[in-house]
C-alpha cells in the first residue's frame, strides 16, 4: 500500500501515471477524476518501498482552494518549522524516519523543518502522524506593520484584504 500523491490518502493502492510528463503515483478515484492512464512499464510504490517520492507542493498555486496559507478560517503557524521539530523529538525519531513513515522525501522534511511553506497534503500528512495542529485559528483583528522591522512588506494582497475587512 502506497500514498496517493494527488489527494494524499495515505495505505490505498496507487498506479503509476504520467501528467504533464512528470510520473506521478495516484489512487484509483484520482485517476479516473483527472483522467489519467496507468503506466504499462511502471513499478508501484507499495511493491518498492525504498523508492520513496512526493511532490513536496512548496507554495500556494493561487487556484481556489489551493493557498496553504489560509485553509478556510485557519492559516498555517508561524512556527510550523519549529512545531515539526519538536514534535519529532519528542517522538525520538530521525527526519529520515519521518520521511518514511509519512511516505514523503527527507528533504521535503528538511525543508519543512527550515520554513519553507509545505503542501497541503504534507501538512495534513504531518498533523496525523505527529498529533500537532500546524493550522490555526486565524486572528480576525490582524494588524500588519508596514517599514523596517516589519518582518515584511505589505503585498498589494495584503492590502486589499485589509480593505475587504473595513468593509
């Protein structure tokens, strides 16, 4: 049983496919949704377990429903990096076991672990396997600072939904 790196359902059958000529590996409800074909000469991941891949999904892809900054009225902590980290210490498990528990690559938990903004399909993969919450309650009454020492500049999308809450 492998993780289908299309929806992240984690223990289904998966099937080797090509999309956009990258191979991925997808279930059987995510082949038939985005119409994809089986690879002939393709080795599943259930039958290689040391062949571990996944996107990794580093960014939003701006489509609705794909921003892993803000899912729903949650967005993800600040401190996602740090959360990860500790939650797997306290485990005491290595970021290669990580990786293999949640069927995903070292460096995705590498890179997780220094900041950089994981898919949703990790962070979901992450919360479950760790039993840490890296999505919070976003804060209505949010004031953003605009200068130095900022942390950083206000975005034109910063700016609109400041505007779209005065409203």
């Amino acid at each position: 049983m492998g993780s289908c790196e299309i929806c992240g359902s984690s223990k289904v059958a998966t099937k080797r496919a090509s999309s956009n000529g990258r191979d991925v590996l997808a279930c059987e409800i995510c082949m038939k949704a985005a119409g994809l074909k089986p690879n002939i000469t393709g080795v599943s991941l259930s039958s290689n377990p040391g062949n571990v891949r996944g996107f990794g999904g580093y960014g939003g892809l701006g489509r609705s429903g794909k921003d892993i900054m803000v899912r729903d009225e949650k967005e993800l902590a600040p401190d996602f990096g740090q959360r990860v980290i500790d939650a797997r210490r306290k485990r005491g498990i290595e970021q290669r076991d990580l990786a293999r528990a949640i069927s995903e690559r070292i460096n995705i938990i590498q890179r997780v672990e220094k900041g950089h903004h994981p898919g949703d399909p990790v962070i979901k993969k992450l919360e479950r396997f760790l039993d840490i919450e890296l999505m919070i309650e976003r804060s209505p009454e949010e004031q953003r600072k605009v200068g130095p020492g900022a942390g950083r500049a206000m975005t034109l999308g910063d700016y609109i939904q400041d505007a779209l809450r005065k409203e």
